[in-house]
C-alpha cells in the first residue's frame, strides 16, 4: 500500500528566506510523485510533479522539488518565499502497482510573515 | 483553460436524506476521482472511475456511496442516509488524456462541493 508522510503541520519562514516543505513516501512499486497547493476556501491547484529523469524537478511560481531515492523523499523547495505564498501544501504519490489512485499527505501549513 | 467543474458549491441536508453531488471532468480525461476534506485536513481517496466502472475504493467508500457517469459528461456521487460525519468538503478529479500513460498525469481537481448534515 501507498503512503505520505508530511511531518511538519505548519513551516513559518521570513519573506525572502528561503523554504522548504518536507515530504516522505512509501510504496511498493515506482512512485510517482505530485505536489498541490490549497489557498483558503479554494480546490487542489497542481504545482509540480516528478515521474523519472533529473531528480530536481521545478514548477508553478518559483517552487521545485527534489526527489531522493534512498531517502524516500520529494522535499518542496522554494529560493525566496513570498507572503503570497501562504497556503496549505500537500504532496501526494501514485504508485505504479496500482496507478488509479492518488494519495495525499496530511498537508503543511505554510505561513511567510513579512 | 480547461477545468473541472462542481455543483453546488454548498449543500445543507438533513441528516438521513440522500445527496448527489455533480461534476462535469475536463472533457477528453480519462479518469475520474472523488476525495473529501473534513474541516480543511487531510484529503482522503473516495473511489477513482475508468471506462464507466469503478477502478478502486477506499474503506471509507461503503454501501452508503455510489457514484454514476449518467452522460458524456456529468460524473456524480450519491451518498445515501446521510450522517452528520459526512459534513466535508467533497472534490471531483479527472485526470488522463487518451494516448497518455495515467501515470505521467497529474490530476485536475475541482473547486470543491461544502456538504453540511445538519
């Protein structure tokens, strides 16, 4: 069975310090790994993926993520955070065994205080 | 830019009463989701749909759930004798385009219906 751990609810940064989201995974085939964003009262908006190749991959507004094999983490990653950037983050994974499903994390609020 | 759409945004029911929460997917996808949000946390799989069946269900998709792609286009979910634990924010997804792995793609979700058992 597939699995994501986000293990930080809430990340507070500065504005202009750069951020980072942690997220691990499990699963038993390959995984395939997502990103999305939740601003206040709002659907799911995609940020980014990683499905194989370069393992930095980057997305919407300045984000990018690192996939770790041997970690068994897809940490999202942003140089100079933005006030606007203030949401609830979650990263989820498909896993190639059984490819129909999406599985979220608990989610990490994130919070940039001027 | 294509989008998946839902109806009603919000929806009070009295609890017992059967609801059916409609989505319209993006027209040429493939797969279709349904997950609810309870209070702003986790997003928990509901059930995933492909060539007009289901694909896979979670736990919490019990007898109580049904879900149906009446048309070419509509996507619904029926939740029978509706409980108060069902209050959540209920989201629609589709992802897949034909000729693509499901894998590769990601999935577009929907605004959201607010479903409140009162």
């Amino acid at each position: 069975a597939q699995s994501v751990a986000q293990p930080e609810d809430q990340v507070k940064v500065a504005e202009g310090n750069p951020l980072t989201v942690k997220c691990t995974y499990s699963v038993s085939g390959n995984p395939y790994l997502f990103w999305y964003v939740q601003y206040p009262n709002r659907g799911l908006q995609f940020l980014l993926k990683y499905i194989t190749g370069d393992n930095l991959v980057k997305g919407s507004y300045g984000f990018e993520a690192e996939f770790n094999k041997s970690q068994t983490s897809f940490h999202l990653k942003k140089p100079s955070a933005l006030v606007s950037d203030s949401a609830l983050y979650f990263c989820a994974v498909r896993d190639s065994s059984s490819a129909s499903k999406i599985i979220f994390g608990s989610g990490t609020r994130l919070s940039i205080r001027p | 830019e294509p989008e998946v759409t839902q109806t009603p945004s919000h929806q009070v029911t009295q609890m017992g009463q059967e609801v059916i929460l409609r989505c319209v997917p993006i027209s040429n996808h493939l797969y279709f989701y349904w997950y609810r949000q309870i209070l702003g946390q986790k997003v928990e799989f509901l059930v995933s749909f492909y060539n007009n069946e289901i694909s896979e269900k979670s736990e919490i998709f019990d007898d109580q759930f049904s879900v149906e792609r009446p048309d070419g286009s509509n996507f619904t979910l029926k939740i029978r004798s509706t409980k108060l634990e069902d209050s959540a924010m209920y989201f629609c997804a589709s992802s897949g385009n034909p000729g693509r792995q499901i894998w590769n793609t990601e999935a577009f979700f929907g605004q959201g219906t607010r479903l409140t058992v009162v």
